[in-house]
C-alpha cells in the first residue's frame, strides 16, 4: 500500500469523475447519466440494481469509496461478458448519512420499478431504515459493509451481508487489547450514532464479564458538531487510562489521535473498523497515527493476485488506497453476478432470489468468501484482520 505522501490525492476532486449527487437523485452509471424510469425494465440486454451511500456531507469519503468498489466490479464484469451475455447497470443515490434521506431514497428506487436488487447503504442505520420500503416492495438488499448486530436480528427476511457484525469484531479487538496488550483500565469514546452506542454497551459487557475489567472513563461525541476533543483526552489521562478503545468512524478517529499527539499523551489507542479506512491519514499524519491498531474485514497488503489487482485497479481510479468500504462491495457485486449466471436463479426475483443465496451463494473474494448465509442474514466466512499503522498506512499487525 503506497504511503499517504505518495498517494493519497484529494478525493473531492475524484468525484467529479465519478457521480454528482443531490439529495436522493440518482445518477445512472454503466451507460451514461439517466433517472429512474417509471416502469420495470424488461431490456434482456442489462440487469440494473441500486446503490445507495453517503455522496455528499461530512461522510462522502465513504460512500464514494462503496460505488468506486461497486463500479470497479462492474467494469470488470462487463468487460468479461457480462452476466450471460447481460450487461450490469446501476443507479447510485445519495443518503447523506441520515435516516431520513435513506427512507426517500429507498422510495425512489421502489418508484423506478425496475432494479433487481438494492446495494444498501455502508450506514447500518439508514439501512434500517430504508429496509422496510425496500421490504414492501420485494426487493433484495445486500449489504458488503454494514456490521451493526441489530439489523441481522430483527427477522429481516430480504437483507443479507457478506462482512462480519460488530459483537465479532469487538471480542476480537477486546481479547486482543486484554490478553496481548495487557490493558486494565481502558477509556472508550463513541459516537451517538445508534451503532456506536450499541457497541459502546456491549464494549463494556464483555470486557467485565470475561475479564472483570471496568471502563475507566467514556465519552460520546456528537460528530457533525464536535471537532475538539481535547477535554476528554485531558479526562481519561487524568484518570490514568492505559489505552483508549475508539468506537468511530476514521475521520473522529484522526482527530483525537491528532489532538492526544498534541498534548503529548504517550497511551495506546484501539480502533473498531470504521477507523480503520485509508483517509485517516488525510486527517492526522504519519507521526500522529503511528502504532494505532484497528481492524478490518480487508487486508490491502494481502500477496493475493486479485488483491494486487484491484488495489492496483483502485489506486488508479481514485488516487487513494482502497479501505473495506470499497473491498466490501466489489466483492458484493461479484458475488451476485456469479449466483445470477446460475440457471437456477433464472427469473427468481425478490424474496425467492434471497433464499437461493442463502443457500447456494458461493464465492472466493478479495475481502470474504461466502458459502451461503445463516438464519439471520449473516456470513459465517466473515473475519476481520488486525491492523497497525506504521509510517502513515496500515500494515497487518503480524507484519509490524
């Protein structure tokens, strides 16, 4: 993975190539710039399916990092044939990262009337909340990057997801932080996102009913209003934490690791997988990161052919190195793609099309392999790897 001071460019301007988003318009890709149309497409010449994602707002990085994923699969796929002899489409609409503006997206597209599934938001929250117009109209929603626990247990019959939830994640992280680290007073900042705050819990759960260790102090912070956070790494040094564990995405995650260099706090920092995307480096530098470990469901240093290449493919595209947001959905779109060529998928839509991935998905990528899906919609396959930082990128933890 190249180094941020080689490779890393400003993303912003990599949008202009890419989708200009208002709101929750759509912008039509794979052939050209088009709005929903008001009928199902019956064209035997495409398949056409939805992505929806944060394009615009405090968020963007990561929803433009999901369609670059997505349309890096696309690209390939189309230029190898397509799926029997079927060219894919897609429409991308802009969450903003909110609830609200998830449930009008999710509108639109039932309106369009002619997807054959939805590639739903990185947000676990806007997924949610988008699922039940999406349920309505029976369509698939896959997910390559969503790890909130709670949208695989509230019996979502349509939604499956190829990476690993958040509880996984965290045991990992915790007995990690525990049995490698020896921490035994850890602080935690979150976010007040219902995610973060759901993870702050079971953060503290675990952490006492397996090692009788208490969080020694914790912080939410609002992220669209707080910028500085230096009372609370004031609070948790004073009260003598010995690693702070945060449970943001990476842009919250770069300032506190700014702002702890600059008060010269020396403690080690943990990150949950939000952290764990490439463009921290853009808010905090190599200095200011150095040995801050998280993890992620992607490995960009792996040797494996495909990885090399699609790295390489993505660096190219944008300027950037690829985090999970991307991975996870390049990987989602191939998966669909190899279960469609299938000749028992032929005509199977909605719910009926969910079921036979459940049961019959299977697929090697860059990011996870999938073998089917349990019960709730979940990947057993899933695995995250573990991350540190060194010389301003993330290398495996085994690699340091």
């Amino acid at each position: 993975m190249k180094k941020r001071s080689e490779c890393i460019r400003n993303l912003s301007l990599t949008l202009l190539a890419a989708v200009t988003l208002a709101g929750c318009s759509a912008s039509g890709t794979s052939g050209g710039a088009s709005e929903p149309q008001s009928s199902k497409s019956e064209d035997a010449e495409t398949i056409e399916f939805a992505v929806m994602g944060p394009m615009t707002g405090d968020t963007a990085g990561l929803g433009q990092q999901q369609e670059y994923g997505v349309r890096l699969a696309v690209q390939e796929i189309n230029e190898n044939g397509g799926i029997n002899g079927k060219k894919l489409v897609y429409d991308v609409y802009d969450d903003q990262m909110n609830t609200n503006q998830a449930v009008i997206c999710a509108e639109k597209m039932v309106a369009a009337n002619k997807y054959r599934f939805v590639v739903t938001s990185i947000s676990t929250g806007c997924s949610k909340a988008a699922y039940p117009t999406w349920a309505n109209a029976d369509l698939p929603v896959l997910s390559g990057i969503n790890t909130g626990n709670t949208i695989t247990e509230l019996g979502y019959k349509n939604y499956l997801r190829i990476c690993a939830k958040d509880s996984a994640i965290i045991e990992q992280m915790c007995d990690y932080m525990v049995n490698e680290c020896g921490v035994k007073k850890p602080a935690i900042l979150y976010t007040s996102a219902d995610t973060d705050v759901t993870n702050f819990d079971f953060t503290k759960n675990y952490l006492k009913d397996k090692y009788n260790i208490d969080i020694i102090d914790s912080a939410q912070v609002q992220v669209e209003t707080e910028k500085d956070y230096t009372a609370y790494i004031t609070n948790f040094k004073g009260k003598g934490a010995d690693a702070v564990y945060l449970l943001t995405e990476y842009n919250p995650a770069g300032l506190f690791l700014k702002q702890k260099a600059s008060l010269g706090w020396d403690v080690q920092v943990f990150g949950n997988t939000g952290c764990a995307n490439p463009l921290i480096f853009q808010v905090a530098d190599a200095e200011c990161t150095e040995g801050f470990i998280t993890m992620s469901a992607f490995d960009a240093e792996s040797t494996n052919e495909r990885v090399r290449k699609f790295v390489k493919s993505y660096t190219e595209l944008t300027g950037v190195d690829p985090g999970q947001e991307a991975a996870g959905p390049y990987d989602l779109i191939y998966m669909v793609s190899e279960a469609l060529k299938n000749e028992e998928t032929n005509g199977l839509n909605g719910n009926a099309l969910v079921e036979w991935l459940r049961s019959n998905a299977s697929y090697s990528g860059i990011m996870v392999d999938v073998e089917g899906f349990d019960a709730n919609g979940d990947n057993p396959n899933a695995k995250p790897h573990m991350l540190i930082a060194k010389n301003g990128t993330y290398v495996g933890i085994d690699e340091k």
